[in-house]
C-alpha cells in the first residue's frame, strides 16, 4: 500500500527538480499551459494534422525537465478509456467517407476518432507537465493571485492532499475485514453498504483531523501573502514564446507551408 501512495505523489515529488524549468514563475506555467489547453480544444474534430505541430511542447518540455516518459504514459492510460469510447460512436454515427487507401475507405468518424485520442494526449501530457514542474504549493498559490474562486481551490487543494489518506484507511478496513472473513476473496456484497457507510464516517473524523493539523501549521487560505517572487526576464520570454507559437499553430496551416516550401524547393531542384 506504501508503494500505492508513494506512486500517486511521484509526480509532486518531480516537481522538486533543479532543471531550467523547475525555476520558470508558477503563474507563468500555469498561463502557459491554459493557452496550450485552450487552443488545442479550439480545434475541429477533423484536424488533426492541424495538431500535430503541439507535439513538440510535451516533448520539449519533458526533455528539459527530465521527467520520465513512462510516469507520465502510465498516468495518460488511465484518462484513454473516457476518450476512447467517446470517439467509437464516431466511427458508428460518422460514416461519410473522407478518403481512400489502398481502395479501404477512410470514414470522416475514424478521423475525428483518432483526433480526439491525440488531443486527449496532448491535453493531458500539459497538464501532467504541469504538475510535474510545479510543487502543489505554488499551484495553488498562482490560482490564488489569478483570484480564482476561494471553493475551487479549496477543493483542489484539499481533494490533492486527502486523497492518499483515504487510500490508506480503505487499505486498513480490508485489512480488517479479511482477518474476520477467512476464506472470502473481497468484500461480500451484503457487507458492501456497512464497509462503505464505515469508511465514509473514518474519512470524515480523519479529514477534520488534517484540517486542524493544517490550521496548526499556518494554513490560511484566504490570506494572500504580500510578498512573493516576481517574475523575470526569462519567464516573460518563455511565456512570450509559447503563447506566440501555440496561436501560430492555431490560425496558420504549418503543415500546408512545409508542403508548399518543400514542393517549390524540389521543383527548383528538378529545372
């Protein structure tokens, strides 16, 4: 169970790196990847060559920050299923077809298929990004400068923080429940509704306990600190540069002009 825990804040435990990125202002990568998020979203079904060119923002920013591709992979296929059965009624209701390869048809429902699992990946690559860069406290902090909603982030933060506490108290009651159920594989059915009344009411004395412990320790949300880290010249140029790039991509066909700049260069070749 330790293990479990430990794997669900792998992430928070990255975001305590030294690279390049690690050290860019918290509201400057939080902007940065709501523009990234935004303009991806912004996008028809059916582009998904169009998308294509933001692969490069995970990518760049993985290998800067040295962040492991397969915590993050194994993070995305628990987000897949949601999206992948979004896209197969696509495929069923969608049947117009787009184009022909080989003679097999290629329906506009495949392409709009395969267009929300790249733009599920993409989305969900920023934000893991995100997180892995970024420490909890400073995330919440930029969302507190933004003057987000006093509840979200309340939510957020609590939500993030409890969340392995409650792992581990279901880890104790079927502890429990196996020592005085020998020979039973699980939870009984019939036993099901008390396990989880019981684990409801322990989460909940167990919550106004790290709520307090918290207060113990200066938690107070809605002061804002006066004092903070401003940001510098190297922030305003990397938010600069990806807002810039991710609405290029947006309203300009890169694609189409490589094409166009690679047809014309090998026609000048060929006279």
């Amino acid at each position: 169970m330790k293990s479990k825990t430990h794997e669900l804040y792998v992430l928070e435990q990255l975001a305590g790196g030294h690279t390049w990125i690690h050290r860019i202002h918290p509201t400057v990568k939080l902007f940065t990847t709501a523009v990234f998020i935004i303009t991806i979203a912004s996008f028809d079904r059916y582009a998904i060559g169009r998308l294509i060119p933001y692969i490069f923002y995970p990518l760049l920013l993985m290998v800067i920050s040295e962040t492991p591709y397969p915590v993050l992979m194994k993070r995305f296929l628990l987000a897949l299923p949601f999206c992948f059965f979004a896209g197969i009624s696509n495929i069923i209701f969608d049947r117009a077809p787009a184009f022909t390869i080989c003679g097999i048809a290629v329906s506009y429902g495949v392409i709009s298929f395969f267009t929300i699992l790249f733009r599920t990946y993409l989305c969900v690559m920023g934000v893991l990004l995100f997180v892995s860069v970024t420490p909890l406290a400073e995330i919440t902090l930029s969302m507190r400068r933004l003057r987000v909603p006093y509840i979200f982030v309340v939510i957020f933060e609590m939500t993030y923080r409890y969340i392995g506490i409650l792992f581990e108290e279901a880890h104790s009651m079927y502890i429990a429940y196996s020592l005085r159920s020998t020979g039973s594989r699980g939870i009984k059915m019939r036993d099901m509704g008390s396990f989880a009344g019981q684990l409801l009411l322990r989460s909940f004395d167990r919550a106004e306990r790290v709520y307090h412990a918290m207060k113990c320790r200066g938690y107070a949300l809605q002061t804002l600190p006066k004092n903070g880290r401003p940001a510098e010249q190297k922030d305003w140029l990397y938010l600069f540069s990806v807002c810039f790039l991710c609405i290029v991509f947006r309203f300009t066909d890169i694609n189409a002009s490589f094409g166009k700049l690679l047809g014309g260069f090998f026609h000048a070749q060929n006279k």
